[in-house]
C-alpha cells in the first residue's frame, strides 16, 4: 500500500534528512487535526504519507538512527489504527505488514537490531501500541472504534 505516488516518492527522499523529519511531524500533525475534525480519510492519508517517507528515508540512510526506525513504527500504528475504526481491517493489517517488512531488513544492523525488533513487536501487539503512541508522539491516538456521528445515530 503506496501512499504517496512514486514522482513526490523520488523527489522528496532527495531533500536534506532533517527536512524530512520536519515534514514528518507536520504530516503527522496533519493527521491528528483531520482526525480531530472527523476526516478520517485525510487523516489516514497524511499518516500514511509519514509512513511512506519513512520508509523512503530508511531506504537511503540505512536504519543507523533510531528516530527514523520510531516514526515509521509510529506512522504504521496511527494508519492502522484509523483505518481498523473506519472498516478497513485488511488495509490496516498491510500497513502494519509493510512497517513490519521495513524494519525487518535492519536486523543485520547491530547497531539498531534490538531496537528495530522493539518496534517489531509493537506492532505486533495491539495492546501496546498505546503506550508507545504516548511515549513517542504526544497527539491523541484514535480510539479503536469511532463513535457514531450524532446525525447518524437512531432517535428513539
């Protein structure tokens, strides 16, 4: 699953790590309010671009820091969880899998194998994506379950 397209893909991993990271944070940030304002696609979208730059980034720098290994983890558990409260169950388990897949290629990297494999597990477990959310990002993580928009709900 692709979020950004492959033109911005290419441009963007040219630009200096810092800005990315910066980028990242907006991107994130983004993702939160949209979330905040019930745009819960947008939110998905913004998160899911975060991923994906993340991903990029660790494709041309190697996994030698830490922070790009903790926001792709990051990016991965906000898409996630977003797209499981709207339905998409399978499209939040491949975003989780892609996360998974990129950091499963630093294991080699002694450096940051025991840290890659923290986050691994992360994802892995849902019970702990919370808690690292908390930890690393202060934004509010969507609930599991959206609640139902008053103009939706059944009057009785």
């Amino acid at each position: 699953m692709l979020f950004l397209c492959p033109r911005h893909r290419e441009q963007l991993v040219c630009r200096p790590r810092t800005e990315l990271l910066d980028l990242w944070l907006r991107w994130m940030n983004e993702a939160a309010l949209c979330s905040a304002m019930d745009e819960h696609a947008r939110a998905v979208s913004y998160s899911g671009c975060g991923l994906d730059l993340m991903c990029s980034l660790a494709a041309r720098q190697g996994f030698h820091a830490r922070p790009v290994a903790t926001k792709l983890c990051l990016s991965a558990i906000y898409a996630a969880r977003l797209l499981t409260a709207m339905g998409e169950s399978d499209k939040a388990a491949t975003v989780l899998a892609t996360a998974f897949r990129h950091l499963g290629l630093t294991l080699g990297d002694r450096r940051v194998a025991g840290w890659s494999r923290e986050c691994m597990a992360v994802l892995l477990d849902d019970g702990r994506h919370d808690a690292f959310f908390g930890r690393y990002l202060n934004l509010p993580l969507v609930p599991a379950t959206l609640p139902v928009p008053v103009a939706h709900q059944r009057r009785h």
